[in-house]
C-alpha cells in the first residue's frame, strides 16, 4: 500500500481523475477485510501491486469492483464523505484563484488545547476535488507526525 507522502506526490503530479489514486486512498482508511458502508455505502476494495511496475491488480471482494471505489479524484461529493469520515471536526472549503486559473482546497478546525486555528491549505490546477483531496492527505500527513513527535517525547 501507498504512504501518504508518495500518495500526495503522486496527487500533485495528477492531471485530473486517476482510478488508481481513487483505490489507494480508499485503501488507506480500510482494513482488507472490512466491509464499510457509510459514507460510502459500498464494501472495500483490495489491490495489490501487478507484476507490472505501476499498475495496479483489483480483486473484487464480495463481487464489488475496483468501478466502485468513490471517484474521490473526480468528485467533490465524494472527497467531501472522505473529509467527514477520516477529519471528523474539520471544516472544509474549496474555492478558484480566477486570475491564476487553479484550484485551493483548505481544511480548518480548532485546537482544543490552546483554541487556536489550525488550516491546512493546498493549490490545484486541475480541479477543484484533487485540490480539496491534497488537502486532506496533507492534514492526516500532518496529524501522523504529531502523533509521531508525541511518542518520540513520552519516550524521552
């Protein structure tokens, strides 16, 4: 499976909807096995590496196929249901730099310690689903190395 640093470079490399990059991000949040059903409301995918660099296998599980794992490339509805669902408090937002002609995708929310702000923001130029998705991968790259550095100081 991907990481998220490779998923989000992969991402900011895209130039529109990628099924690929759709089942890696579904992966990322489900357990092989597990059936999850909402927001989605559809059982999960497994891939697994091809013999052949850069492709992915689909194996259907319970005859579901990699055609239904949420357009989250594609969609902004469904990279809405990912916010809800792997950023839960944070709030999302999607907007267009007319002048520039890209896309910014930002998700806020407050620190419940000291009641601070916290955003993180990222730019597209294809649209406005992979600039909002780019965002949630950063924020949940960002969450891991916080939880990360608060291991590494509890051990210390």
């Amino acid at each position: 499976m991907t990481d998220l640093s490779t998923l989000i470079s992969r991402l900011e490399e895209a130039t529109g909807a990628d099924r690929e990059i759709d089942v890696e991000v579904c992966l990322l949040w489900q357990a092989p096995n597990e059936h999850y059903r909402e927001p989605w409301r559809r059982p999960i995918l497994l891939a697994r590496e091809h013999q052949f660099p850069g492709t992915l296998e689909y194996v259907e599980i319970s005859g579901v196929s990699a055609r239904s794992a949420p357009k989250v490339t594609e969609s902004i509805d469904a990279v809405l249901s990912l916010a809800e669902r792997v950023l839960p408090g944070w709030c999302p937002h999607v907007g267009q730099n007319v002048h520039h002609k890209h896309w910014n995708g930002a998700l806020q929310r407050v620190d419940e310690v000291n009641q601070d702000i916290i955003s993180i923001t990222a730019t597209h130029l294809a649209s406005p689903a992979l600039a909002l998705l780019l965002a949630i991968l950063k924020a949940k790259l960002s969450e891991q190395e916080t939880q990360q550095d608060g291991l590494q100081k509890g051990q210390a």
